[in-house]
C-alpha cells in the first residue's frame, strides 16, 4: 500500500504533461489507483447527447484523474513544488513538512 502524503485541498503543482507547471488544488485523492483529482487539471470536454436532464446536449467540462507522481505540493513559502517529509511529534502525532525550507504544512 502507497503512503500518500497528500491530502485533500493540498495546494500542488503540475510537474508532468499538458498541464505542467499549473498550479491547483486537490479536490480529490482516488486513493486505490494512486491517482489525484485537482481542480482545474487534465480537464476533458465531453460531447453530451441531449438527455433528460440536459434536454439541449452540450459540451461538459470534466476534471480527470491524474497519477499522484505527477503533482508535487506546493509550497507557499518556497514558492515551488517540494517534497513532503514527515515528523513524528512526541505526542506521536505526525505533522507533515516541507523538505525544502523546514516549513510545518499542517497547520490543525
Ligand atoms: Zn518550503
């Protein structure tokens, strides 16, 4: 099982592909195949055949998962995507950090 230091509404950066270099959001973590959802990111218009509840058909915008290697979070003091380490605390609480500048990124 992958460790994922990510979290939901992580800010991240795009480090791969067509939106590289773009800066999101997670929206969400599909946990089981590794991939995130960021808002914004890897969206895909999909031609919709008029329906019922969308009686005029249309275009949708749909955002797509993409591999969580993909994503680095970003981090707001050092302005760049970074890897995340983690501190266990001595209450034995984890707090996760910044590996570039020390940064505690957990801020609950
Ligand atoms: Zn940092």
């Amino acid at each position: 099982m992958v460790k994922f230091k990510l979290k939901k509404e992580d800010p991240i950066i795009v480090t791969v592909g067509r939106d590289k270099g773009k800066k999101s959001k997670i929206v969400r973590i599909v946990k089981d195949k590794g991939k995130v959802i960021a808002e914004g990111v890897n969206v895909v218009k999909r031609h919709m055949k008029p329906s019922q509840i969308n009686p005029d058909g249309g275009i949708v915008e749909k955002e797509m998962p993409i591999d969580i290697s993909n994503v680095m979070y970003l981090c707001s003091k050092c302005g760049k995507g970074v890897r995340l380490g983690i501190k266990v605390l001595q209450d034995g609480s984890k707090q996760r950090f910044c590996k570039s500048c020390g940064e505690i990124v957990d801020k609950d």
